[in-house]
C-alpha cells in the first residue's frame, strides 16, 4: 500500500501565509477601516510564518517593512525607525559583553563557585544548579548560560550517580521542533539526538538537574532588562507609546523579586514531584570542586573582562542616582553600547578581549524579531487595530484587574509553550496596552504580566531554547517534561499576576 504523503508544518505555513493575508485584506471582515485591515492581513502573515518557522524568523520580521508601507499601513520611515529603537541597542550591547564573558570562560567560573557553595546533596546540588543557572542567565543569554550548564551538570551527574546507560532507539529529529532562532540550539547538542537520550539508572536526580537548569535560565533572564527578549519588548513599547522610560535598575525592582520568590518555588516542586536522591560513597571524588582547581587562578582576561562587567552593571544600577544629575543624556543603552566598544579596546596579553570575528555569534535575528514587534506594536496603534481587539477581549465581560491579568498570563503562558517567547510577546504588547486603557486600569500591569508570562514555558521543549538544549541532553522525555513544566506553570501564573497587582504600583 502507497504511502500518503503528509504536509509539512513549514510547507503548510508557507501558503497559508500569503492565502491569508490576501484573504483578509480583500475581503475587510468584521467592519474595519481600510488602514485596520491591512494591519490585520499583514500581522496574520507575519504571525503564522512565526508560528510555522516557514521561513527563518529573522527573515520574517523582515516582512513588515515591506507589507506595511505596501498596504498603506505606514510610511517606510515610520515602519523601519521602530528596528532602531534604544532597547535593540541595548541588548546589542548586554550581546557583545555576553560573548566577552564567555570567550574568557568567566561564567564557568562564576558558575561553578555557586554549585559548590550549596554542596553535594541531590537536593542542594538541584537548587545550586538551578540558581547557578539564573544568576547567568541574568547577564547572558539564556541559551547560552544552558549550553553552559548542560555540560557541568552531565559531568556531574555521571561523578556522582552509578552510569550503566545504554542508547535507546533513534528518535525522530521531526519529534523535536527546535525553535528557528539565531540564538538558539546549537547543532552540537542537535547531533546527539541521532543516537538518541541515554537511559540511566538514577534518572530522578539527572531529570531534576537538568530540569532546574532550564526553569533556572528561564526565570533568572526574566530578572533583568537585557535577560531575555520580552523584557525589552515591554520596555520598548512602553516608552514608544506610553513615554515610560523603564530603565535597568526599574526593571529589577520587579524581576528580582519575582525570580527570588520563584526560583525556590520551582526548585521545591522539582524536589517535591521527582524526589532526587543521590548515592553518596567515601571515596567519591568532588567533581565540582576538582573542576575549579582544574580552572587554576584568575587570569588577565578573566579580571579585565569582569572589571569592565562590574562597570557596566554598576553604571546600570547607579545611573538614576549618581550618573544621571551629572550627565542627563546618559541612559542605559548609551552605558551598554560603551562597554560593548570597551571589549574592542582594552588589551589582554597582546589582544583585545574580543575581535570582530565573535560577533558572528551575535544572535542578529534576535535584534531584528524585536524590531518587528516593536513596528508591530507601532502598526496597531497607527491604524487603530490594538483598540479593536482590546474591544473584543474587554467584551467578553472581564472588567476587574484581577481577572484580566490571570487571563492574559494564562493566554500568553499558553501560547509561548508553542511559539517564540518574543514573537508571542511582541503580538501581545499593543494588545495589552490597548486593553489596559480600554478597562481603565494602567496598561503596564497587564503588559508587565504578558512580558513575564512569555518568559515562563515550561512544559515542551519547542517552548524555549533552554528546553530544547535540555531536552537534548537525553535525561528527560516529553511526556516528563509535561507533566512537570504543568506543576510549574500553574505557581509561574498565581505568582505573575500577584506582583502585577500588589507590588508593580509600588514602584513603578
């Protein structure tokens, strides 16, 4: 019997985007102005070539310098200035110091101090692996802080639990959809999946482990403004229609609190649901401990690189206080893009600390997926769409503030289980705003809850780059990491929408 051949996902969003578009443009549903429509038409592509991976991400956020100024949504100028906004430059910025970091190796360091502060118990090395993770995921990507980690964690799983593993059957790569994202998965850890997940013995301490470390990147880069992307897509949208200027040290009287009150959370609920245990013997050597004597004393890059680290942090945290009466023009990207271009100047033994050539690391797409949203976000409020769709949700008859946050942190937890956290992210700010104002309350509450709720997937490896490189990692399957990403999200949520309510209108 003839095999019938199935559609792909990409082939089947590579039509169905441009279909769409055309669709609804032609036809104007729902009574909209012209100017609304082609909005709409335009984000449906957009968001379905996002949604599918039909094409690159990066090379569709591309599409709204093209479609928005075609269907008369906004000029050419107005659609590309949003790709330049401050915030792009500031990740920019926190991206080249990231690299910085880890060409010197510092975060293996830093890391590994953190993992042998807390001990060697299963419980305590889960919590100093997952904070470990969070404390780096708040200064560097969170891809790159897991790829970090996985590794770390792998060595210290086979030191201290009993190996007699085999390789189980190849999976299916079309099994794992791993997001198209410059700053995601690399295909080292993709490689390993063609001899598919080891099965060891003790998998309740190596799923655990493994586990914290991707809740830990996830929550930690939900702590700080250049942590994660959907942080920089609220401060973006915020300042562009609200004239808010959420700056880093604003950012972490939220995200701290947030990390900090859930990071042992999740920690207690690993603990909780796969109760890791480790066999300790006498003579077991101490992986970690050898590792940091293996890494020997500081080196000069090592310091230069921290000094010039400590210098930007410090400038982010005292710009409000000490910098900013002396030098009002100062901001948070101009102190970013400065230690960016200390990184090409100071020398280390003969070299700068990072040459031209390790910007190709750089996660471009990423500065460009911003940009979209940002021109998104501008399209919505140029043609009046965000207030029809806020229309549409308030009438569904959620008018308290409560409701309304629980709903668009469920709805956006939801949705970033499946899609790219900044593309969700981005579709959602101008939705919230326009919400906020619609239901009279302020528009940074929901936003706030939107931004951090796309930073918290937890249940498939699709969700997050740090997912993926775990799931990589052969210690977890799908069907695990369900049902206890479940456990997490629900917590992520009740916590979300409690600091939205009570704590942001204290300091924001």
């Amino acid at each position: 019997m003839s095999r019938v051949s199935v559609p792909s996902r990409r082939s089947v969003g590579l039509l169905s985007g441009p279909i769409l578009f055309l669709s609804l443009y032609v036809i104007g549903p729902f009574g909209l102005a012209p100017e609304a429509t082609a909005a709409l038409a335009s984000t449906t592509w957009v968001v379905v070539w996002w949604v599918t991976e039909a094409v690159p991400i990066p090379v569709t956020s591309l599409l709204p310098v093209v479609l928005f100024p075609s269907t008369g949504v906004m000029t050419v100028g107005d659609t590309t200035a949003p790709y330049a906004d401050p915030i792009v430059f500031l990740l920019l910025g926190g991206f080249l110091l990231a690299l910085a970091i880890e060409r010197w190796n510092l975060h293996h360091r830093l890391s590994l101090i953190t993992i042998s502060i807390v001990g060697t118990s299963g419980r305590n090395l889960v919590f100093g692996f997952t904070l470990a993770t969070a404390f780096l995921s708040m200064w560097i990507s969170n891809t790159a802080t897991t790829m970090m980690m996985v590794p770390i964690g792998t060595a210290v799983i086979v030191e201290l639990t009993a190996i007699g593993g085999r390789r189980t059957p190849p999976l299916d790569r079309e099994e794992i959809e791993v997001p198209n994202d410059p700053s995601d998965v690399a295909d080292g850890l993709l490689n390993q999946l063609e001899e598919g997940p080891i099965e060891r013995p003790n998998r309740s301490f190596g799923l655990a482990l493994m586990l914290g470390i991707a809740y830990g990147a996830s929550i930690g880069g939900a702590a700080t403004l250049i942590g994660s992307p959907p942080n920089a897509v609220l401060a973006g949208v915020a300042e562009a229609n609200l004239g808010v200027e959420i700056g880093f040290v604003e950012w972490m009287l939220v995200g701290v609190p947030i990390a900090i009150v859930f990071l042992p959370i999740a920690w207690l609920l690993l603990v909780v649901v796969l109760r890791p245990t480790i066999d300790h013997h006498p003579d077991r050597p101490d992986v970690v401990e050898r590792q940091l004597a293996e890494l020997g004393a500081m080196t000069t890059g090592k310091r230069r690189v921290l000094a010039v680290f400590g210098l930007v942090v410090g400038g982010w945290i005292f710009r409000p206080v000490l910098l900013q009466p002396l030098f009002p023009i100062l901001t948070d990207p101009m102190i970013a893009i400065a230690g960016a271009v200390l990184v090409f100047v100071v020398p280390v033994d003969g070299e700068r600390m990072l040459d031209w050539e390790y910007t190709s690391r750089v996660p471009w797409g990423v500065l460009l997926l911003l940009g979209a949203g940002f021109s998104i976000a501008r399209g919505f409020q140029e043609s009046g769409l965000d207030g029809v769709v806020a229309g549409a949700i308030t009438g569904l008859g959620i008018t308290e503030l409560a409701g309304m946050v629980l709903l668009v942190a469920a709805v956006v937890v939801l949705l970033t289980n499946v899609t790219s956290n900044t593309a969700t992210a981005s579709l959602f700010m101008p939705i919230t705003l326009s919400i906020g104002l619609a239901i009279d309350v302020a528009p940074l509450t929901l936003m706030m809850a939107a931004a951090f709720a796309a930073s918290f997937a937890f249940m498939l490896p699709v969700a997050t780059a740090p997912n993926a490189i775990v799931f990589a990692s052969g210690y977890t399957t799908i069907p695990q990491m369900v049902k206890v990403g479940a456990v997490v999200t629900v917590p992520a949520v009740l916590i979300i929408a409690a600091f939205a309510i009570w704590w942001l209108p204290l300091v924001w």
